[in-house]
C-alpha cells in the first residue's frame, strides 16, 4: 500500500518546477527527488540500523549498511546477492575514473576490496583513490529529446531506444 502525503503550497510549487525542470510528471519529480535525498540526507549505515522493515531491502537505496541486520537487508548487490565495491579516482583530472589492476574491476569480498585499494595507493602513490559502492540506478536519467541531439552529435542513426526504456522519459 502506497502512502499518499499531502504537501502545502510551497512544497507542491517547489515540486511542480523541479518536474518542469526535469521535464517529467510530478509523480516522476517526487520519486527522483526522494532517491536522491535517500542518497544525500543520511546515511545508509543510520538508516538501515533505525530500519523496522526487512520485507523492503531488495529496493532500498540503503541496502544492508548495517551488516548486524538479518538477511534480508543488504547493501547493493550483483544478480548473486554479493555487495559490489568498486575502486575510483573521484578526483582524476579527466573525471570520475574507475580503476583497477587487472579484471574484474568490481570486488565482492570487502578484506579482497580494501587490500586491492591499499595496493593500488601503495604501487601507484594516489591516495586520491577510493572505494565506493555499486549502487543500481533507477529511475529516468534523460529525456528521449536530449539523447537523440546527443546521438545526432555522434552520427548515431541506429540506436534502439527500447533497449534503455527504463531510463529515458
């Protein structure tokens, strides 16, 4: 069952240009804006551990922070049920860059994940790298319009726009 919260006047005008902004329905706006404040507000780690609902884990964007919780809450997973850990420069000068040594570049078990990156740091004397969370994403990304201009630029006549539904509105 789905829970319908009221907003006044101000929250609903804040919501209405946040959609326009985005060029998406209001109920699209509302869910983009929850996730990315699930994302950014707290913590995975307090809200999985104030977590009182297991049966909601396998779509939580704070799966599984605490490892105490019974199965059932878990943090982002591969199609296995294994936490993915990825090793990142978030600071590279041409961008966000995932590094690894060799394949594959996402670890499941996090002693191999942490040992992996003090390596890297060691042989390659970049305390800049990191290690982040796989987390699946959800949700419209872009707009159909904007991604035909951006395979336009490309001369990119042949993409099949249904293979990415998901993500385009």
């Amino acid at each position: 069952m789905a829970y319908t919260p009221e907003l006044d006047q101000v929250h609903s005008g804040i919501l209405r240009r946040i959609a326009w902004a985005l060029s998406v329905p209001m109920t699209t706006a509302i869910q983009t804006v929850i996730r990315t404040a699930a994302n950014t507000i707290v913590s995975p780690e307090k809200a999985c551990s104030a977590c009182k609902d297991n049966s909601f884990c396998d779509r939580c964007p704070f799966q599984g922070a605490d490892p105490g919780k019974e199965t059932g809450h878990r943090e982002s997973t591969d199609s296995g049920g294994h936490t993915i850990y990825i090793i990142v420069n978030p600071n590279h000068s041409l961008g966000f860059m995932v590094a690894s040594p060799d394949d594959p570049i996402g670890y499941v078990n996090r002693a191999e994940a942490v040992s992996e990156l003090g390596q890297m740091r060691q042989d390659y004397k970049n305390p800049n790298l990191a290690l982040y969370r796989a987390v699946p994403v959800t949700g419209v990304l872009a707009k159909v319009a904007d991604l035909e201009a951006y395979h336009r630029e490309l001369g990119i006549d042949d993409f099949d726009y249904s293979s990415v539904s998901e993500y385009i509105a």
